[in-house]
C-alpha cells in the first residue's frame, strides 16, 4: 500500500510541476496574416523584403514613386523589419508593428 500511495504521490508532484511551468508566449496566432503598406519614395525600383529575426522573406518589387500592398503571414511576433533593396543599395531595415485589421505603413526612402 505505502508503495501504491509513493507512485501516485510522485505521478502527481509530476503532473503539477508540468502544469505550472508552461511559458507564455505573446506571438500571433498560427496562420494569422497581417496586410502592409510599402510606400517607395527612393528614386529607384526596390525589391522589398520582410524578417521577424529569422530569415528575410521577400515580398516583392515595388517601383519608385508608388505603394504596393503586400501581405505578412503567420510572423513569429508582431514587430517585424521590412528593408528594400536594389542592387547594393539597402533602405532599411525599418521596424514595423502590425496590427491584426489594419494595414501598416512603411515608407522607404
């Protein structure tokens, strides 16, 4: 009996350790996509990328003087990096916060 009484005594300390230890994480929900609006003020077409501080995704090419809208999904955190580029030049990074039902704005330069 004191062995059957010791293995739930353990088996619980367990699963209450276990419970309290989870983290919280304040990262979008999977699959959650973000809108973005890159306005290109240099005097160049640039191929615009993104990053949450893991690799740079690319977006795609938006011409000088216009604004494209591009889509972000499923970023790691809410707060992302967009730069654009055209050959060695690089405007950026900006940081950029995005809002779940509202389009960011990012103007390059």
């Amino acid at each position: 009996m004191k062995r059957a009484t010791r293995f739930l005594l353990v088996l619980l300390t367990g699963l209450a350790v276990g419970a309290c230890s989870r983290s919280v994480s304040v990262a979008p929900q999977p699959g959650t996509t973000y809108a973005i609006l890159v306005n290109n003020q240099a005097g160049r077409s640039l191929d615009v990328a993104w990053s949450d501080g893991d690799a740079w995704r690319s977006l795609g090419t938006v011409a000088s003087g216009t604004e494209e809208r591009f889509i972000i999904a499923a970023p790691r955190t809410t707060t992302i990096s967009v730069r654009g580029t055209s050959g060695a030049t690089t405007s950026g990074p900006y940081s950029v916060t995005l809002t779940p039902g509202s389009a960011a704005r990012v103007t390059l330069r």
